[in-house]
C-alpha cells in the first residue's frame, strides 16, 4: 500500500473531538479506467438487485485512486442496504 491508498479527508473514527471533514479539490476524470469499472460495478448491482454493494474490494488500488466522486448512477442501487466502502 502506498501513502496515495490512505485517504484522511473524511475520517471520523474518533467519536470527540471530531477531524475537521476535508474534501478532494481535484476534478474527477470521468474517462479514467476505474471511473469506468465502478459505472461497470454499479450497472452489475442494479441489474441483480443485491443488497450489498461491495465497490472498492473490486476496484485495483490505481483504478481506487481515480475515483474522485460517485456517479449519479449510484442511486440506481435502491435494493442495496448495506454499502461496504472496502
């Protein structure tokens, strides 16, 4: 793993006093191959209906860096409950 797979800009793990909530600045390249691959993942979800949605574990750590911010598709996930960050 290297220091680009850590990202702090929204960690919360400690109840008080909470981390100032920081956000990625950088505009999000909506060509990038894992900016593709999560589109991908999504339409897989939704087509199958599942309840959990499990992105990141299927994402390379270069295709994770590239993703800036979800897609609108996102919330073709209705059935999904439980969404798993990693």
């Amino acid at each position: 793993m290297s220091y680009r797979d850590v990202c702090s800009c929204f960690d919360q793990s400690r109840p008080h006093p909470r981390a100032r909530v920081g956000f990625h600045t950088e505009r999000q390249d909506t060509s990038a191959p894992g900016r593709q691959h999560l589109l991908g993942l999504i339409d897989e979800a939704a087509a199958d209906g599942r309840e959990e949605f499990r992105s990141l574990t299927e994402l390379s750590p270069e295709e994770r860096r590239q993703i800036i911010t979800l897609p609108p598709s996102i919330a073709r996930l209705t059935a999904v409950k439980h969404l798993i960050p990693s």
